[in-house]
C-alpha cells in the first residue's frame, strides 16, 4: 500500500501494527491518495512512573551493565532507529508514535540517587541512556538528563553519554568537573556528513556541521570524547566512513567506533518506505548490500554479529574502519573512567577537591 509523506519534521510517515495489539486503525485508500494528513503532529508528553532508574543490560556484545534512560519514544525520529521496536510494548506503534508520544521520568533523578545511596550498589560506568538519545529537543526544557549529571557527579559514579545532538554542550560546566574526575566518557554519533541525508533520515537531530563543533567543544573543555559512525548505510553512507573519522579526529576525537545498520521488526518497514521516498535511485543498492551483510530479514540479533554484521562485505567494511583508525590515531588507548572515587554519601564536593587533579 502506498504510503502518505510523512509529517513536517518526522522520520515515519505512518503507524505500523503493534506485535503486541490485537487491533489497529488501517489508513483510507481514498484519504492516502489525496494526501490528507496533517501538515505537523504535535509531540504529546506522557508521565512513567516507574520506581526504578537503572535498566539491566544483558547483552554480551553490549559494553555496560546498567543504562538510564529519562525518555522512552525520541523527538529525533531517526527512520532506523532500532528503539522504535520498545515503543510496542507500551502498546504504542513503532512508527509516528515513537517520535510523537514520549514518555518522560520526572522523578528519574531521585531515583537514580536511591539507587546509588544503597549498599548493594558496585560503582560501575553507567549507560546514558543506551536507548534513547538524552539530549533529544525535550531536554532542553526538562533537563532530566542534567539532574542525572548532577547526581552521577555527587555521588563520583561515571558515566558514557552516546548522543547526536548539540544539545549536550550546555552541560559542558558539569560535564568538565566530570572529565576533571575522570568520570565520563562522551560519543557523538555521526551518520552523515551530507545534511540532506541526515534531514531526511533523522529530521530533528544536529546538522553534521553542528556534531563536529560539538566534538570540538567537548575536546576544548577536556572532556574524553570519540565519534560513532553509525548506523552504516550500505550503499548510501558507508563510502563516507573515512572521511567520517577524519572529520571527527580534526574536531578533536580520540575513539571511534561504528555499527552497521539493522532493521529489526517494524523498523524494517519504516526504514525502507522513507528510504523509496527520499533515495528512490539507491533503494535496491542498499537493499541488496544490507542482505549480503545482515541476510534476507535485514536483522541479525546473535551476538557478535549484530552490531557489525558478517560475510565479506562486512569484513571488508571491518577492515576500512581499523586501518582508517590506525591511520589517524584513533583508538590508540582505552579510555579511563574511575570507580574508585565513588562516595556514597553524594556530599558536594569541596572548592579545594574540585581543583585538585
């Protein structure tokens, strides 16, 4: 069925069935073809209450044990994102819902310093968020994600904040102290560096411009920072890899990673109704590339596999990334986040200990 445009600033033109609802609305035949869909979908703001502020990871291939998460659902509506698939089991939709119905933690920050109060906690690195990006437009008047900062920075716990939106330089003041303690570790995620792509596939996130300045920044202020190039497009971003990483070790990187595209569930269908629409002349390139790499579902879940994929394309994608890093230097050490300066008690930190290094 053909699908309308999307909405003015949103990645999904449609709501694809929930796996997990028995029924769903189907869109008129004679309302598509004239286009009737409203020009934007406003964001509607809905309250979890949850009673806890961590989220266990369990994954071997993921590197933490314990993500936090202030929103469920993300403004950036990125057309890939693999966290679209969450959304279903709030009984939402993958689709517009997931960019249009975000769920918040007002309370998370609370919650996070129980959590770090107790005495049955390790200190360890936490994921921030791990599912979605804390730096998404919201923030910028919730600012749940600065409370957590402020927390995390109380109590001396590190953290890895993935982000791809400029948003995160206003924390830059807590973000430097962080750094100063060695207690966190920024990734800026880099798609693109095209803007008509990253405006098409990920409508409400930082221009690729802005997430270099913003890479930048962090460096400046001494704040370990690295790039993601991810999600890998194959045959639509992938020859950018290269000039990705060099763009991002100028600004000031020191680490890089990346991740190959996956389209799991709903997401499949998404991903590839926005991808006909903006990219019609490279649809069947990425689509028979992203099967050569991830095979007929264009999804491989197993560990060790999911995040980079396999076959030969994929290693030969492996081995551009190595030799580019080794090239600028990139990944040369691993970055420190200590563990050992954890205070339980979360007492402010003296003016004098502040300055010491």
């Amino acid at each position: 069925m053909t699908q309308p445009p999307a909405p003015k600033g949103r990645g999904a033109a449609f709501n694809p069935p929930s796996r997990f609802e028995p029924r769903h609305l189907e869109p008129d035949p004679e309302a598509l073809a004239r286009e009737e869909m409203p020009h934007r979908v406003p964001t509607t703001i809905l309250e979890d209450h949850t009673r806890s502020a961590l989220a266990r990871n369990d994954s071997p291939d993921i590197p933490f044990n314990f993500g936090l998460n202030p929103y469920r659902g993300c403004e950036h509506g990125c057309a890939y994102c693999y966290a679209r698939t969450y959304h279903e089991y709030l009984g939402f939709s993958a689709g517009l819902d997931f960019e249009t119905k975000i769920v918040v933690k007002r309370d998370i920050a609370r919650l996070l310093e129980q959590t770090l109060r107790r005495p049955s906690w390790e200190p360890q690195p936490i994921s921030l968020s791990g599912v979605t990006d804390p730096y998404q437009p919201l923030e910028r008047r919730l600012r749940l994600t600065r409370a957590c900062l402020d927390v995390l920075l109380r109590y001396r716990n590190p953290v890895v904040i993935v982000t791809k939106n400029a948003l995160i330089r206003r924390d830059l003041d807590l973000l430097a102290e962080m750094a100063r303690q060695e207690l966190v570790l920024v990734w800026i995620s880099v798609t693109s560096l095209k803007p008509d792509i990253t405006a098409r596939l990920e409508p409400r996130t930082a221009r690729p411009a802005l997430r270099l300045k913003t890479i930048e920044a962090l460096s400046r202020a001494g704040v370990p920072v690295g790039v993601l190039a991810a999600p890998i497009i194959p045959g639509l971003t992938d020859e950018e890899l290269p000039a990705i990483l060099e763009a991002a070790a100028r600004a000031g990187a020191r680490w890089a990673g990346y991740t190959l595209l996956r389209l799991p569930g709903a997401v499949r269908e998404i991903f590839l109704d926005a991808l006909r629409r903006h990219f019609p002349e490279r649809y069947d390139r990425v689509v028979r590339r992203l099967e050569a790499m991830r095979g007929p579902s264009l999804n491989d879940t197993r560990a060790g596999r999911r995040l980079h994929g396999s076959g030969k394309e994929a290693d030969l994608l492996a081995q551009l990334f190595h030799l580019t890093c080794r090239r600028l230097g990139l990944n040369r050490t691993r970055p420190v986040l200590r563990t050992d300066r954890f205070r339980r008690d979360g007492a402010q930190l003296s003016l004098f200990e502040q300055k010491m290094p």
